[in-house]
C-alpha cells in the first residue's frame, strides 16, 4: 500500500485552502488542482509498504507525537517548487506555527529510522500543496503574487491536534485517501 504521514486542516481552513485554488484555476492551464478533501501537509512520504511498514510507521507516527504538544497553525502566503518561473508544485505556506511542525517531523524522522526506514533525503519544508503543474511554462509569480493574503483571516488558523497515517489510491480522478490510523499529540 502507498503510505504516507500528513497532518490535515479542519474543513473550514481547507475551504480557506481551496479558495485559493478557485482563484488561481483557468481552463486548460495545465495545473492538477488537489481536491479540497485531500489539502494536507506531508510530513513524510512512505511509498508503497507492506502490513509490518504500516505497523512501524504507526509506531513511530505515536511515537513522534507524544513528544509535541498541541499547537496552533495559520495558512500562509502562496509559493512554488523549485520557483515561480520553473513551477511544479504549487503551495501554501504557514503564517504562523512552523517550528512546532518543524520539531514534529524531526521527532517523525527520528522514530522512523529507528524502525528501519530510510532518510528522506532532504529537509522538511511545510507546506501545503494546493497543485502540480503538469506543463510547465508560464511564471506563476504574478497569479501566486496576486492571490489575497491568507494572513490574518479568521479561518486561516487551525489547532494541530494529530499525526495522521493515509493510504493514498491513485487513480484517474485523482488520489483516494483512507485514513489508517491517528497519533494524538500531547
């Protein structure tokens, strides 16, 4: 199964998320748009595990959240991966509560070396990807620039309560998510 470790917006800052995606969506502009049910932050990527790696990435998702407490986040400002001229990703970024996700993640990597994955090979960076650009071509930093800041918007915050572990399904209409397990944070 394709696993990965995410933490997930309550449905009015994914209303706030997708809004976002309705301003920026043109017909034909070559964006796979991330339906609004499925807007997440990743923090670790798994891949295609069997029944024992859903069991330790489990384990360490607990393990990893018991170590944090609850803390507050905001929806931030829009972006692009690698830039706004060569983008492939399309994100929103945190307003406010980064370094508690940040010292999440660290703690998920930890506890899942120890439980035998891989590194993941590159720093964690939280955001929110909102699309990928199937064609690339145009600069995005115009339409990312215009977008009205998420900053300070009542439904922009949320409380960042669990780790989730997803199964993720592809398929032609898009990725299908079930959640498989929560680890609550302290």
């Amino acid at each position: 199964m394709r696993v990965f470790l995410a933490v997930f917006p309550p449905a009015v800052a994914q209303d706030l998320a997708f809004g976002v995606i309705e301003g920026l969506r043109r017909p034909g502009d070559g964006v796979s748009w991330v339906k609004r049910d499925n807007l997440h932050y990743t923090l670790r990527f798994l891949g295609e595990i069997g029944e024992d790696g859903l069991r330790r990435a489990t384990e360490a998702a607990r393990e990893a959240a018991s170590g944090v407490p609850v803390f507050d986040v905001a929806l931030g400002a829009c972006g692009a991966f690698p830039t706004a001229k060569r983008a492939r990703v399309l994100w929103l970024g945190l307003a406010a509560g980064e370094e508690p996700l940040l010292e999440l993640a660290r703690r998920l990597e930890t506890a899942l070396a120890r439980r035998g994955f891989a590194p993941e090979g590159r720093d964690f960076s939280a955001h929110l990807t909102i699309g990928r650009v199937r064609e690339p071509g145009p600069d995005w930093g115009p339409r990312l620039a215009a977008v009205k800041s998420l900053e300070g918007g009542r439904d922009a915050g949320f409380r960042v309560a669990a780790l989730s572990v997803v199964k993720s399904t592809l398929s032609p209409k898009g990725s299908i998510y079930e959640l498989l397990a929560e680890a609550p944070l302290r």
